[in-house]
C-alpha cells in the first residue's frame, strides 16, 4: 500500500532562539515498521525538502534501533532531504496517513490548511490516519462537514500536560496538546508521563509521545488491513 508520511517544516522553538522541528524517533521507527511491512512511503511537509530536526532527538541519549537505522541508510536520508510540498499531494493516492511529532508541528501543522482538509478527506475515504506525540495538533482546526471539531467525542491521546512541564516547554508552546484536545470536546485519555500509550477510534489513531511511535504504526497497520466498515 502507500503511505504517506507528513513532518512539520517548523525550526524555531518559539522566542526562545532555541531549535526545533520533528523528533527523529518518532519519524524513524513509524517509517521502518510501515517498510518493513512492504509498504510504499511518501514523505511531505509545508515547505517541501529537508524538514528541521529537532536537535535535542539527535542527541546520544536519544538515540533507538531505528535512528541508528536510519543514520546507516542514506536511501532513507536522501528521501527525507526531498519532501514532497503538502499542497502538492493528492490525498487520494494513499491508504493511510501517517503523522510524527516533534513541536514543530504545535507552530505550522496546527494551522495548515492542506493538512486540515487532507486529513477530512482521508477519514472520510475510509482509510486511517495516526499521529503520535506533539502531531495530534494537526488535529486543532479539522471540523466535521457539519462544522464540528472532528476530535469532538473522539477518544485520542497526545503529549500530556506533565510531559511538557517534564521537558521545560509549558510557556514555550503556542498551546497545550492536552487542553486543546479536551477544549475541542475529545475523550482524552493518557498513560504514566513518557510510557507507550495508543489509542484508536475507528480510523484515528493517537500516540502519546516518543515510545508510542512505533506502537502508533503497528495500529495503522492493523487499520490498514481491516475490513471496512459498512
């Protein structure tokens, strides 16, 4: 099948004169679960080309069999160097879309509307979307066709409130992931700050932060193979 993978194009961590962009985990270990499964990938973002890496994911201590994946696989490299522009996409070209997160996507994804209506359309088609961590926030402005926000009774998780106090960004970020889902009308739930948590309801998929990626592209797997609903 094809799927595709959107990253953020965001670099700057607010006001801060600070880095940011995706996290390299959580683009990694969804990009080679979906590979390994056979799967065709596409990569986009808003601006196209190489997205900004967030710098603290690149760090020793950050690193997983899946970075270390991708940093011996220059195939690999050279495809994320070459994004696809988002508003170039056709949505109907893939089966399953796929979301990492970073805060990157907190500044541009939340407000992108190519990813709005490419993420309606793709539910609406019957195939899922995932999106773990910080990416849920392409989540803040999609409506239903009846105007309502799509996350509205939707059960879904996302980075926590306790994980962005953990990692020094509350006042940083233009929002919180988790108030902003619960403002929007969704079930939100969550595990232990930093453990593996997924949810999935029906065709949306939702990954609480960086151990969840993985996990988050098993689900979107399952999501692609299972029968469609009548």
């Amino acid at each position: 099948m094809n799927i595709l993978m959107i990253l953020t194009s965001h670099a700057e961590l607010g006001d801060t004169g600070h880095k940011t962009g995706f996290w390299l985990e959580e683009f990694a270990a969804p990009y080679y679960v979906l590979k390994d499964a056979g799967h065709d990938i596409t990569l986009a973002s808003p601006k196209g080309g190489q997205p900004p890496l967030d710098p603290k994911s690149d760090a020793p201590d950050a690193q997983t069999d899946a970075t270390r994946r991708f940093k011996a696989d220059p195939t690999a490299q050279d495809q994320l160097a070459r994004t696809e522009r988002l508003a170039e996409i056709d949505p109907t070209m893939f089966d399953g879309v796929f979301y990492p997160g970073g805060h990157g996507p907190m500044w541009d994804l939340a407000e992108d509307a190519d990813s709005q209506a490419l993420i309606k359309e793709t539910l609406a088609a019957g195939k899922p979307v995932a999106l773990v961590c910080h990416a849920p926030a392409a989540l803040k402005n999609v409506t239903t066709t009846e105007g309502a926000p799509l996350v509205r009774g939707k059960r879904v998780t996302g980075f926590t409130n306790g994980e962005e106090a953990a990692v020094g960004l509350t006042d940083v970020v233009p929002f919180l992931l988790e108030e902003m889902l619960k403002a929007k009308g969704a079930d939100y739930s969550k595990a232990g700050d930093f453990q593996s948590y997924v949810v999935a309801d029906g065709l949306l998929i939702t990954g609480q932060n960086p151990a969840s990626s993985g996990p988050a592209a098993e689900a979107l797997l399952k999501a692609l193979v299972a029968e469609p609903v009548a």
